[in-house]
C-alpha cells in the first residue's frame, strides 16, 4: 500500500482553476523531491511483474498475448548513435497520451471526423485536448552489464532541449525543432528514443511504451490498487476526486492521480512524478499478490491488458524477448535498483520549463560507463 504525505502548513485539499502551472521549484528543493520520491524500483520492474510468473494453466494462451503486441522501429534515422562501450542494456520507457504504432497505411485512413472524435474523448477523459502523440512520463533504465544493477533516471518531460529531425516511421517525418522532449513522441516513440539519445548520449537498445488507455485498463484488469491518500485530492482537469484515506480505486482514478500536476505539491512537472512512482509500486505489489498469482483467470486477463497496451521496439516484439528482459530484471536484488530524478534547473527561456544541470551530465556519463549513478549523486 502506498500513501502520499501532506507537507506541513498546506491545506487539506488542493483545486485548480486555471491551466498555468507554479514556476518548478529550484535546484535545492528539487534535490530534496528526488530524494523523497526516490524508489527502488522502476518502470522495468514493471514490466518484468508484467510477463514473468505465469503459471502453467496460461502456457497455451503465450501465443495469443505475443500476438497482441505493437511494435515499430527503434531507430528515426540513419545516423550515428551514441558509442556502447559495454553489454549494458538500455531501456527507455515511456509513458504517452496515445497508443499509435499502426502503419502510415493504417495512420493514412484515419479520418479528420476521427481525430476529432478521438480528442474529444481524451479531453473528456482528463487526458487534454493538444494534437498529437506527448510522452507523459519518460524513464532511461539502465541494467548493468553483469546483470547485478538498474539504475533508473526519469527525464521530466518539461525539458526543453534540441529534438533532432526523424524520419518517418509511421508517423511522417519532422524537422529539428527547439522544444519539449515530450513533444518527440509526435513522430513515434523512435522519435522520442532520438531525442533521449541527443540528451543523455546514452545509447537506448529497446523502448516499451505504455499508454493513458492502456495504464488504466492493466489497473481495472488487477480490479484495482490500493493507495491511502493523506488528503483529499482535487484536480478538475485530470478528472481527479479522490477522499483522502485508505481506498482501492480503478483505472480511471488510478491514471487521474498518476497525471495530475495541480493537486500535488507546486503544481509542477516535478511534483508529479512522486506520484507516478506511487502508483506504478502500487500495481506491482498487487500484480505480484496471491490474488492475482494465485487466479488464473485473473492472471490471464492481466497479461493480456498489458501486451494489448505496449508497444515495443521491433527486437523487443515478442513474449520470449520480453520475458527475457524481465528475468533479467527480476533477478537483479531491489536494494540494488536506484532511482533518481534527472538533475535539472530552470530553463533560461522559460522558468516554467527544465534543463539538464551539468550534475546531470555526470549521472548520464556514469550510464555510458555502466558505473553507478549514486557514486555521482552521494
């Protein structure tokens, strides 16, 4: 179970009337953020609950749920990628507002009647109403060569960096622009991989990419997860109500406090992500549970939520592939998996906005050496 703490002096309930968000708060504070929100797990845990564990009276259906899965190229471009200089693997994960890794084909058929309706829905769902594919969560996981490390840094998706041009795969291709890191994903998640690599110079092996429908329908395939809220949370533009206290809510409710940004601390990016952590812990322990485990059904209707709602690298595109990353994962012991926040400050154009700190070149370098991140953070 996982709550989330009121700091002191701040009213028992939080609403939001406008779309400004507070300024980010300043390095110092967002040191102590990372570190309160600092939780030995990451998305790649999740996906290791995802796929591995399932019991024998589900082995026929493993065709079945491969056969779900979405897939599209890794790669945006022809170019140079960043050097490996070990066996580490590098996972980008990311967490977007649409599920589209169709064919151009496919994408060519969609209507403008369609794309309407669909923004509509989303709008009315909380998810906003931009045009258009925004990553809402972007996590660089690093296991380590020998297998015995992860470390996981979360990229806050207000980062303003140069996107590099891509070419299309799938999505049409697009022009270097100076923008938002999540606004990448416009192009495909190849795109956003592109834009991680620019960043980091961490070169990325696979991505996994889950989206807003998807996140909620793996939490109402687990009929729920369980949180205690030390308030009442209020936020009308993520749909978001929730009593404080100890409850189970669905996937709605679950993606909503995910993704609001105005009912939790300053309202910024940043504030977030401690509850985004927070609710993906949530659905491990409850996917790992003997409730879920333990019922096939269950199990079945959850494995199937997942691979219905990733997509995947196309070396990543099958249950073998990804449930050789998980076991990979899952071996590897949670006192050694760290997670960090991506140093940052405010961007000098707009203090709304992030920009990687030098602190944070040294973090991304240590990746690119397979060191550990905590010798550069402690």
């Amino acid at each position: 179970m996982y709550a989330i703490r009121r700091d002191p002096g701040r009213k028992s309930t939080r609403t939001v009337d406008n779309e400004e968000s507070s300024p980010p708060p300043g390095p110092r504070r967002q040191r102590r953020l990372a570190a309160k929100y600092r939780r030995r797990r990451t998305f790649v845990a999740v996906a290791a609950v995802l796929i591995i564990g399932a019991p024998v009276t589900i082995a026929v259906a493993v065709h079945n749920l491969g056969a779900n899965i979405a897939s599209s190229p890794l790669r945006a471009h022809g170019g140079d990628v960043p050097e490996k200089l070990t066996d580490e693997t590098n996972v980008l994960i990311i967490g977007s507002d649409t599920r589209d890794l169709e064919s151009a084909k496919d994408a060519s058929d969609d209507s403008g009647s369609d794309s309407e309706a669909n923004s509509g829905a989303a709008s009315a769902k909380g998810f906003g109403s931009a045009e258009g594919a925004r990553s809402d969560a972007m996590i660089l996981a690093h296991v380590a060569a020998d297998g015995d490390r992860i470390d996981a840094v979360q990229i806050p998706r207000d980062t303003i960096m140069d996107i590099p041009a891509c070419d299309d795969t799938g999505h049409g291709a697009t022009e270097a622009t100076h923008g938002m890191i999540n606004s990448a994903l416009n192009a495909g998640p190849a795109c956003s991989v592109s834009a991680a690599e620019v960043l980091t110079g961490v070169r990325v092996d696979h991505f996994i990419n889950v989206d807003f429908d998807g996140f909620s329908a793996i939490v109402d395939a687990l009929d729920g997860i369980t949180v205690d809220l030390d308030e009442p949370l209020t936020d009308p533009k993520a749909n978001l109500d929730l009593p404080a206290g100890h409850q189970t809510i669905g996937g709605d409710d679950a993606l909503a406090l995910a993704r609001t940004r105005h009912a939790v601390g300053d309202g910024s990016d940043i504030s977030r992500m401690g509850n985004q952590q927070m609710v993906m812990g949530a659905i491990i322990d409850r996917a790992k549970s003997g409730q879920v485990l333990t019922r096939p059904d269950r199990l079945y209707g959850f494995l199937d939520a997942v691979t219905s709602t990733i997509g995947v690298d196309d070396e990543l595109d099958s249950m073998r592939a990804l449930a050789s990353l998980a076991t990979t994962v899952a071996s590897v012991p949670e006192d050694d998996i760290t997670f960090e926040i991506m140093p940052w400050v405010p961007a000098p154009e707009n203090p709304n906005r992030v920009v990687k700190s030098a602190e944070a070149d040294d973090v991304f370098t240590a990746i690119v050496d397979d060191s550990p991140i905590a010798d550069v953070l402690d």
